[in-house]
C-alpha cells in the first residue's frame, strides 16, 4: 500500500488530504477535507491531479513510432518523465509497408504487459492517416488513399486501433464513418479541405472529433465557415495544440468557449525532449531549432511540447483555473474514447496521476501505482 498526503484533485474538486493505492495499481481510498481552488497554489502542500493522457504522440527521445521495433518503449518512457501516464501512438500518413512496420514494433510492445512500468501505457494507435486530402497534408508524407478496408483489418490484427483521423470529403470516407463507429473506432476530422457542411454531415454519421483544431483543415470565414466553423459550432471534442506555436492563445480561447470538452494534445515528434537538430518524423526529416519542429519549407511539423508545459501554459498564460486545466490534459481525453477509470482520481480508478509542486513542476509520476518519474 503507498499512501500520498497534500492536495489532491478529485472529481468532486480538491481535497486536503491522502489518497492510497495498492499492488494491483487501483486507488483504494481518498480522504480528505474540501479545499478551495483557488488557494491551492498558495498551499506548501504537494498537489496531486490526475495523470495526463496524450492521444496524439508520434515521438520522443530521439524516436519516432514510425521506426518500429522497440521506439515505442522509448517514446512511453519519455513522455511517462512528463506526467504523461497514458497515450496513443501516433502513425503517420505511410506505403503500406512503413505502416506494416511500425504496427509490427506495437505489437511486440502491447504483447507486453510489464513494459508500461517504464513509462505511459500505451492505449492504442491513433491512425493519422493515410486517409487524408492530398491538399492538406500538413506535415504528413504524400502517401493518402482512400479508406481501404482490408488495410484497416490488416494493421488492427497487429495492434488496436483507437482513433482514426480522417478527411470525410475524400471521396468513399464520408460513406464508411458510420460503419467504422459501429465497428469500435473513434473518428476525427481532420487534415481536410472539406466544407462546413461536410464537416456537419460527418459529425451526423458518427465522427466525435477534431484533430489538432485550427491546423490542416479549413478555416473560419464568416460566408464559408469550413471544419473550423463545423468544430465550433457542433463539436463536443476536439483535439488542440497549446504551445502557443501552432494555434494563437486568442483563437485557443476562442475553442475553449466554444468546444465544451476541448482537450489537448502534444502532437510529439522524436525531437521532443532532445536538442536541436535534425529527427524524423515518418519519411520525412525535420528540424527542431527555435522552439518548434519544420520541415525545410518551414512548414510546421508536430512539436516538442510536453503535457506538463501544456497544463503550465493553460494556468499561467491562459489563465485557466487549475481544475479546468487538469480536466483539459486527462480527463476529457478518457472522456472521448469512452474510459472510466483513467483521467480521474477516484476510488477503484487505476492510479495514475502527477504530484506537482505549486509552481506546477512534477515532483513524481505514477502510472498504474508504479512509479516512473
């Protein structure tokens, strides 16, 4: 049994007090006096939130997921030091054969059951791509294809898929989003050229989501509102990137009023938590100089954000109240794929959480009642 005393995050807010958790990685109790939020940073105690889940990661420590073989146990390690305790790994728009690869390496790391005591459990797979508009490929190598069945059985058998991001205007998408929901998967939007209006017929057929709101789909205007439109007006979720890099904090405030359980994500490549210089992200090489990740155009290509910099960007420059951050950085993401005992701190939940000091910094992480930062 280990027990952890200070201020501790519950679904019902904060407590004063001690949460305890036993062998088989499950929180046994919580108790405690209500605490208000807003004294919570002026307390010397330690504040304990909910682990962060991530489900958009493609790198980190130098690899990427698209390597295969044993990148992933790397990349979880990585992101577990971050307060990351659980994640998708994310795959790149790829030929067949790179996919087939990197699905191979999951599968020998989900096959697994201890290698998560060295890092984030991984989740599943966030396939992002290759069923994408050729015409808005962002970062991803030009590699898209329409939905294509067998393929999708293919790479399942190897390792779970969870999420599948899509563009339903692509011809063929839009008319297999309701099988595909039916069948399990989670759907997001994204990478798109398609109009509001299509955006609007995905989100009827099942679609839940936005990937990496604002980026690589069309904008807002106010006679052609596009999926950013569609996003804002109808979405629940959507995913968004908050290292002030890629989406401005005016228009992140815009979803957060808008998009009731906006969550984030990290959208890391290999470069994160490594120097400058030259990674891969898939196919391509990217270069991490200035803060961000480029390719040689100077296009955006994923970050090095860390889910811990992103509840701190939250608190600090958004000026969100801590419980809403927290919420944005675990919970809603659980909340999305339908899972109930990760994201919150609460008896018979896993636990998972972060113990911060009260300038937000992790003092230690645990993930599934091991510790790994």
């Amino acid at each position: 049994m280990i027990t952890l005393e200070g201020n501790i995050l519950t679904p019902q807010g904060f407590v004063h007090g001690a949460i305890s958790f036993g062998d088989d990685g499950k929180i046994e109790n919580i108790q405690g006096a209500p605490i208000a939020t807003n004294i919570v940073r002026d307390s010397i105690e330690p504040i304990i939130l909910p682990g962060f889940v991530d489900l958009h990661v493609h790198g980190g420590g130098g690899r990427d997921i698209m390597e295969g073989g044993d990148a992933a146990a790397r990349i979880a390690a990585l992101h577990g030091e971050h307060g990351t305790t659980a994640l998708l790994a994310t795959t790149m728009t790829a030929p067949p054969v790179d996919l087939e690869n990197a699905f191979a390496g999951l599968s020998t790391f989900f096959k697994s059951n201890s290698m998560h005591q060295r890092g984030a459990r991984l989740l599943g797979v966030h396939l992002e791509g290759p069923y994408i508009n050729p015409g808005k490929l962002g970062a991803q190598p030009d590699f898209t294809r329409p939905m294509q069945a067998n393929e999708l059985k293919r790479l399942n058998a190897l390792a779970p898929i969870k999420l599948i991001t899509l563009a339903p205007e692509v011809p063929g998408n839009m008319g297999v989003i309701e099988s595909l929901c039916e069948a399990g998967y989670k759907i997001q939007i994204g990478h798109s050229l398609g109009t509001y209006d299509e955006g609007v017929a995905a989100l009827k057929r099942g679609a839940t989501g936005f990937t990496h709101l604002f980026n690589a789909m069309t904008g807002l205007h106010h006679r052609k509102p596009g999926m950013v439109g569609a996003a804002l007006a109808h979405a629940e979720f959507a995913e968004i990137i908050p290292d002030l890099l890629h989406v401005h904090p005016g228009a992140i405030r815009v979803a957060l009023r808008a998009i009731p359980k906006l969550f984030c994500v990290t959208d890391s490549t290999a470069a994160t938590g490594m120097p400058d210089g030259e990674y891969r992200l898939g196919r391509h090489t990217v270069t991490k100089c200035l803060g961000g990740v480029r390719l040689a155009d100077g296009t955006l290509a994923g970050s090095t954000l860390s889910l811990d910099q992103a509840l701190r960007n939250l608190v600090d420059e958004l000026k969100l109240d801590l419980i809403d951050a927290s919420r944005r950085v675990s919970t809603h993401a659980c909340e999305f794929l339908g899972i109930t005992d990760r994201g919150r701190l609460e008896k018979g939940a896993w636990a998972d959480m972060v113990v911060m000091d009260r300038d937000l910094m992790l003092q230690s992480v645990f993930s599934e009642g091991v510790k790994i930062g």
